[in-house]
C-alpha cells in the first residue's frame, strides 16, 4: 500500500496513456476467431464447459462470467484485455527499479535511474503498436493476460528473494494464473532462474525455484501430450504442413522481423506470411541475430542489467521458435510479453541522453516518440474495428496468406463483387492447394456466377481435401436436386 501511495501520480499518468491510446477500440466489433469462440459458441454460458480442460480454465470462466453478466457484448470482453495491458504497464514500472545485479569488472560507464528507467519503459510499452493485437483481439487475449500476471509474479518473487519472504505465495499464486491461462507462462521460472543467478544467489535462495520448477514441468508434460492434437488440429482445421519448418531458416527470420516491428511498427498484419526472402535479404537479416547474441554476450560482461532485458526478450520468445511447426513463423501477440526487454533497454537509452543532454532534449525526443507510437495504435485499433477492416488492411502486408485471400474473396463476394471474390478464393488455393474451405467458398461463388459445373467441381476438391466439410456435401446435393427438376 505505500507503494501505491506513494506512486499513485505515476499510475495515474499511465493509465491516462493506455486509455487514451485504446478508448476507440473499446467498442470494436467481434473479429476472426472471437466469431468461433463467443458469437457461434452455444456453450458459453454453460458452467460445466469451464473446466473441460482443467489445465486451462481460467480464460473460459472470464468467459462464463462476462456473457452471464453482460451477454454477448464485445466491449465487455475486450475490457479483460484492456485490464490486464494496464496491469503489464503498472507491473513493468513496479518491477524495473528491482532488477539491480552486482556490478562486474571493467563495467560500463552506463548508469540509470531504475525509477525513471521504469516509468520510461512502462510508457512505452503502453503506446507501443507492437501491443495493439493482444488489446483489440479478444481471443488473443491469453497473451496479454499471461504477461500481466507473469510481471506481477516476477515483482514478488523478486521482493521475496530480497528478504520479504511474505511475497513468495502471492508469486507463486499468479504465476499458477499464468499457467491456468496458457502453457507459455512456463517462461516465468526461466526468468526467475536468471534474477537469481544474476543476484549472485543461486547456492543461497536455489529453494524458492523448486516449486516454479516443478509447475512448469507439469505443464511442459501437458503440452507434450497435447502436440498430437495440436498437430491434428492444424493439419485438418488450418490446412497446414507441420512438418516442413526448417529451425535455421526460422530463427533468424523470426527475430529480425520482431525487431523490425519494434523499431518501425508500419507492416502491422493478423497474417505475416510475405517472408520470403533471397540470399542477400536472408545473410542480412542472419547477421541482425547474430549482432542481437554478439550484444547479448558482449554485455554479460560489460552490463548484467542490459544483459538481462535483452535475455528476457529471447526467453520470453522462445516457445514460438522451437521447431515444432505448432506456431506461426511471426505473429505480433507471440512478442507481447518478449517486448518487454526491448522497451527496458530503449529506456535505459533515454535515460542515459537525458544524463548527457539534460531533461530538455531528452523529454523533447521521448514526448515525439511516445506520440508518434500513440497515432499509430489509433490507427490500428480502426483496422480492428470490424473484420472486413481487419482483412482490407492486410491485403498490403499479407499477400501470401490464403487465409488472408479468403477472407477478402468473403468480403468481395457479400459486396456482389463476384469476379474478385473468384480471383481471391482460387489464389488462397494457389497459395494452400489443400485449402478447403477456399474450396467451397469458390464453389458458392461460381453458383452466384450461374457457372454451375465449375461449383460441382470446386464443392468436390473441397470435399476430397476435408471429408468433413458437410456444407460442400450439402451443396453438391442441392445441385444435383435443382438438376433434376430443371434438366
């Protein structure tokens, strides 16, 4: 509580950013697979639905809660998210000015105000566009909720090895949370493994890591057993080839393309799949991960501090880069909580100028980059405003996707626009020749088109490639019904 008093002008101010920066997305419409998961879902009211997967619950019961308090209402649900951004914000300010190592030899001159540097940090991560994914998007919301709770109990578990052992249940708590919400938040004990080694404390406190050790290896042990489904799932329900990721190629692809983002938030998609690249562009950007691990190592002997942000950035990222072919290549709410180093080290970067410039010219630069950051999650919260925005917007950024194309060959073919909802439909089977949704999709549209022969044929490739999909057999039915009234 005297924390809080004694911070409360600061959290003031921040929450003053993060609702300025999301108020016109608070009322932004269901969108992607929120229509699947809350709209279409006739069980979400049902309580006994909540535990179906015991390991994961705690999402589905804000669920239950939120529809049997308000109904199917989006800004209900995306105040969840909105709520747990603002705890990352307050949680990044709070655990900043705690993470302090032992100073090495032949340190770097670089010092910081770790209060200023928090705030700074905070500031930034609360405007970033890099986040308006995980806020504006209900079902990516596990992402922004995992990162809330996981600073949270990195803040007490901190507090706790510090000497106030009286935090360490309320770390424990919420990162059990974490791991309640998604099976990433297993990244917690990494984090924490590296504040204790860093503090030097490894033989004295190693005790307070058995408990965080032993959850997340239930967890790992879970989601091993889940990778079949998983697969499963990806390969029947997403038409993809899971097995066909080469980790060398991945890795550099994917970190370049998350500092990219970072730095210059302009090529912002639901789908990164235009990452194709020739040998020049590929060297280049495996020369950006080589220089992000030169810099890792360079630092572990010049600044642990540096050190550790730039490492919470890898760990944080690294469920996604394991060569699994279970996660996309890039997605913008994987690097939610990983983003967080970055907006510590850039902070530390201010903090420094203003050392050497004075607070004018540092204040000054700081007021044009949180602005400029601020516009362009404005801006972006509008692409989520409905889905039709969402895939219009990127059809620029996402035109390898063909989940992407089939989405506009929907949007196109409800505007009567046939013959681009044809040309998107069979560029999403050009892209993905097993997509069959596209399939049926296309089929719908040689229907409108009146070219019904073509429709048989596309409502039978679909049909071959998702023996499921009954819509397909179901038209195809009524063809053949309407063909033999009429010929």
């Amino acid at each position: 509580m005297s924390w809080l008093k004694k911070n409360n002008s600061k959290l003031f101010w921040l929450f003053l950013a993060v609702l300025f920066t999301y108020v016109n997305s608070l009322n932004n419409e269901f969108v992607s697979d929120d229509v699947f998961a809350i709209v279409n879902n006739p069980k979400l009211g049902d309580f006994g639905e909540v535990f179906k997967n015991p390991f994961y619950f705690l999402r589905p019961l804000e669920y239950w809660v939120v529809s049997n308090l308000f109904g199917k209402q989006p800004e209900y649900f995306r105040l969840i998210n909105f709520v747990f951004h603002l705890l990352t914000v307050w949680g990044v300010y709070a655990l900043v000015p705690l993470v302090s190592f032992a100073k090495v030899k032949k340190q770097t001159k670089l010092s910081f105000k770790s209060e200023d540097v928090g705030l700074v940090a905070a500031l930034i991560l609360a405007v970033h566009p890099l986040g308006a994914e995980v806020v504006n998007w209900i079902s990516a919301g596990p992402y922004v909720q995992v990162a809330g709770l996981a600073i949270w109990s990195l803040v007490f578990f901190l507090l706790a090895i510090k000497g106030e052992e009286k935090y360490y249940v309320w770390s424990l708590v919420l990162m059990l949370l974490a791991l309640f919400t998604m099976e990433r938040a297993v990244v917690i004990t990494g984090l924490m493994f590296m504040f204790v080694w860093l503090l030097g404390k490894l033989k004295e406190k190693w005790k307070y890591l058995i408990i965080p050790g032993l959850l997340s290896l239930v967890w790992l042990g879970v989601s091993v057993l889940g990778v079949g489904a998983r697969t499963e799932s990806l390969q029947v329900n997403y038409y993809n080839d899971t097995g066909s990721v080469d980790f060398l190629r991945q890795l550099p692809v994917s970190i370049s393309e998350y500092l990219k983002l970072f730095v210059w938030p302009v090529e912002l998609t639901l789908y990164h799949s235009d990452l194709l690249f020739n040998n020049w562009q590929f060297g280049l950007r495996a020369v950006v991960l080589l220089g992000l691990l030169g810099s890792i190592v360079w630092m572990f002997f010049k600044n642990r501090q540096i050190f550790f942000w730039l490492s919470w950035f890898l760990i944080c990222l690294s469920p996604t880069l394991l060569p699994l072919g279970l996660s996309w290549v890039v997605a913008e709410r994987y690097v939610y909580l990983a983003m967080i180093g970055l907006c510590v080290v850039v902070a530390m970067g201010f903090v420094s100028l203003k050392q050497k410039w004075g607070s004018d010219g540092a204040i000054f630069l700081l007021v044009l980059l949180v602005a400029g950051m601020m516009f362009r999650t404005v801006l972006r919260n509008n692409d989520w405003q409905t889905a039709d925005n969402l895939y219009l917007s990127a059809e620029r950024y996402s035109t390898l996707s063909p989940q992407n194309h089939n989405n506009l060959g929907d949007i196109y073919g409800r505007q009567r626009k046939l013959n681009l909802s044809r040309d998107h439909f069979l560029r999403a089977i050009e892209l993905n020749p097993r997509y069959a949704d596209a399939m049926h999709n296309l089929g719908n549209t040689y229907i409108q088109m009146g070219e019904i022969e073509k429709a048989k044929e596309s409502f039978e490739q679909a049909i071959k490639n998702n023996p499921n999909l009954w819509q397909s057999e179901r038209a195809l039915k009524a063809i053949e019904e309407w063909e033999r009234k009429n010929l």
